[in-house]
C-alpha cells in the first residue's frame, strides 16, 4: 500500500488531460530525437517510431537519429540512419558492449548535431545521450529523456558510486575499456541530473525516481500505446488456454509461472509460452515436465497467439511498462500481473493484480481464473475499452506533446 506521502508526490507528476493540446508558444520550433533503436519494427523499435511521430504530430520534428528506418510515416529527408555505423566493427564483442558502443555513438552524433545551433529542443533515450544532454545544458536547450524502464536504482538507496563500481571504473587496459563501453550507473544517473524532464511509463516507475529524490515536477506521465486497430478482440478457443508472451527469463516471473501451473494441474488447460528461451529458465522448463505447456518460441507476430488466447498472465518483478499488456488487453483478455509490469490492469475490474515473486498468489490467480469462465469475457471487454479510452498511440503523442511544453518552460525558469 502506497504512503499519503508517496500518493501526493505521485499526484503532483506532471500528468496533463487527454484531449487537450500543448500550448504552441511553449513548444520547441526544430526538435532533434535520438535513439539507440530502430525507427520502426517490434519492441523498442516501435516506441521509438512513437515518439518520433509525437513531435513530428506538434510540427516541431526537425530530425531523427536512429540506427534504421523501418517505416515511412516520418519523411525520410528528416531521418539520418546510423545503420552504417563504425562501431559495427565491434560486433564480434558479447552483446552488452556492443549496445554499449552503438549507444555512446548515438550519443555523440546527437552531441554533434545539437552544438550546430540548428535545433531548440532535444529528445533522447536513457543511457543514450549523457554527452548530448551536457551539450544541451550548455547552450539552453529544453530536453526530455525517455526512460524505458525504472530508475536505475530500482528504488533502493544507494551511494552515488560503490567501492566495486569505483574500482571498475578506475581499471586501465584495452580489456578495462571494453568492459566500460555499458553505460555505467553514475553515467545513467547523471542523465537523469542533466534533462529537464524525464517521461516515466508507469506510476511504479515514478515511484522508483521519487525514492530518489527526483522533483515530481520532473516527472511527465507517459504512458505507452496500442494500436487497437491491429489488435483486436481474441475469439475464445474451447478450453482454457492461458497465454505469456515475453522472454523466457526469471526477472518476467517465468519460472513462478511453470511452478504454479505444475502445482495446479489443471485439466483441460493450457499454458502457452511464447518467447525466446534463456538458458536461466531451462531447469524450470526440465522441471515442469507436462503436455499442458506449449513452446512457441519467438515470434514476430504475436497477435496470432493474443487471438487463441483465454487470458494472459505477465508475472513481472521489473517493468518500465509491458507493451504485451496493452496489446493483450487490446485483445480483450483479462489478465494476472504485477503492478510493477504497467498501470493497464485495475484489480478485479479487467484482470488480478498480484504480488511479484509470489508464486502462492500467481496460483490462486490461474485458478480463480480457471473456476470462473463467465468472468473471463466481462473483465476482458473492461480491458479493451480501457486502452480505447487513456491508452491508444494518440494517447501517448498528447502526453510527450506536453512533456516537450513543459519541458520549455522548466529550462526557462533554470
């Protein structure tokens, strides 16, 4: 339960109604956005196309940095597609240094582009532009970072720097500055010092910058989107078949998840997993040794698997805002989650709100789902109509178009 004092900071978020417009007289004039992603595709790739699409919707989009452009809504005059990068020389590193690389790379570039003089405002993605942002402050420049996921100290206190991190960080040697290439949390959190204000997906990642000691009145409510077009209501199949969509890992609650269903043995059941399998959770798959778990794999069309679907469960313990939440609440299923995978479900009105790591609670969910199939179409329809109403991608352009008016103001008032 949340504190009167939690509940008033979160209150006073910056969080505009929708329907309304940002002030023109507020807004930047030629807006620079930046991203470590792709300008269109799955996951982060999409986010990014939105919010690029937010401030091309203001008319403020003067240019795009991005690692590839997979889409044809933004002109492609205003796209610059770092795709034939240098840092693709690094390729053979293990993954988190090479995104590590592509990130400081778009950083620089951004750096670059803003110390022109040709730009008023700048959007950017944690751990993507710290020199960038530098730049900015430098010259004025009204900026917003958008961060994915929570604080980086996930709500708990800790030192600005520890002895280990402090001891990574003073290492010398090619092999040192290898490891180094990540953004290091000193490096994140000073982005987070550096924008004016800072787009949080979900009131549990508010509250994450908030126990940190960030001014609320740096925080812009933003909430993600679907596409309600694309996602449409499932048509329930003949038994129940419950459905997770997401990488097979334990931070998603995974592992939970097979040890409920085992627990549960439910006849006529299905659980339906669908995504790549890490190899932290294949003893939890050896374990769980039954017919009623079906491996999909990834797939780069999950609307299929939404559709067959009877409910969704995403056990998260650590979310910005699950994007498989909205679209599954799109699809109109009911759903088990966490409140730390998003802010899509209210309990009992469109699905279960459980507590993370709890496999007790994740299994009475699954069975109360189980025992009230009457319940599964009325929560399912709430669900739907929710998203129609706060949580479309028009929804998500209002909230950044605001975040940038605000953010002009704050860098006024600096």
């Amino acid at each position: 339960m949340r504190s009167n004092t939690m509940a008033n900071a979160l209150d006073s978020i910056f969080n505009p109604g929708l329907g309304s417009t940002p002030d023109p007289a507020r807004l930047p004039k030629a807006l620079l956005y930046a991203t470590s992603a792709r300008l269109g595709g799955t996951g982060l790739d999409t986010t990014s196309l939105q919010g690029a699409m937010a401030a091309e919707g203001c008319g403020i989009l003067e240019k795009v940095l991005c690692y590839g452009n997979n889409q044809t809504r933004i002109p492609s005059l205003k796209v610059r597609s770092l795709a034939a990068h240098p840092v693709r020389l690094l390729s053979f590193l293990n993954s988190q240094q090479y995104y590590g690389a592509k990130k400081r790379y778009v950083a620089w570039q951004a750096a670059r582009e803003l110390a022109t003089g040709r730009f008023d405002g700048f959007h950017g993605w944690s751990e993507d532009c710290l020199r960038a942002l530098f730049v900015a402050r430098q010259r004025g420049i009204p900026t917003v970072l958008d961060v994915p996921t929570w604080h980086r100290n996930k709500g708990r206190e800790k030192s600005f720097e520890t002895k280990s991190e402090r001891e990574d960080r003073t290492r010398t040697g090619l092999r040192a500055k290898i490891e180094q290439l990540p953004s290091s949390r000193q490096r994140t959190i000073l982005e987070y010092d550096l924008a004016d204000v800072i787009l949080v997906a979900s009131e549990r990642a508010a509250e994450t910058f908030l126990d940190a000691g960030i001014d609320p009145q740096r925080l812009a409510y933003v909430a993600r989107g679907v596409d309600v077009e694309h996602y449409q209501p499932a048509t329930a199949p003949g038994h129940f078949r419950l459905l997770f969509v997401g990488a097979l890992i334990k931070r998603k609650g995974v592992h939970l998840l097979l040890e409920a269903w085992k627990r549960l043995a439910l006849r006529d059941a299905e659980l339906v997993l669908v995504g790549h399998v890490h190899d932290e959770i294949k003893p939890a798959l050896r374990d769980c040794k039954t017919d009623s778990v079906t491996l999909a794999g990834f797939s780069a069309n999950v609307r299929q698997h939404f559709m067959q679907a009877s409910a969704f469960v995403f056990p998260s313990e650590c979310e910005g805002s699950a994007k498989v939440c909205y679209e599954a609440a799109a699809c109109a299923l009911p759903q088990i989650t966490t409140r730390e995978s998003g802010d899509v479900v209210v309990h009992e009105n469109n699905g279960l709100l459980i507590p993370p790591n709890n496999v007790d609670a994740l299994a009475s969910a699954i069975q109360h789902f189980y025992d009230r199939p009457e319940q599964l179409t009325s929560m399912g329809q709430a669900g739907r109509h929710r998203v129609e109403q706060v949580f479309t991608w028009q929804h998500y352009h209002q909230r950044v178009g605001h975040a940038y008016a605000h953010a002009s103001k704050l860098c006024g008032e600096r």
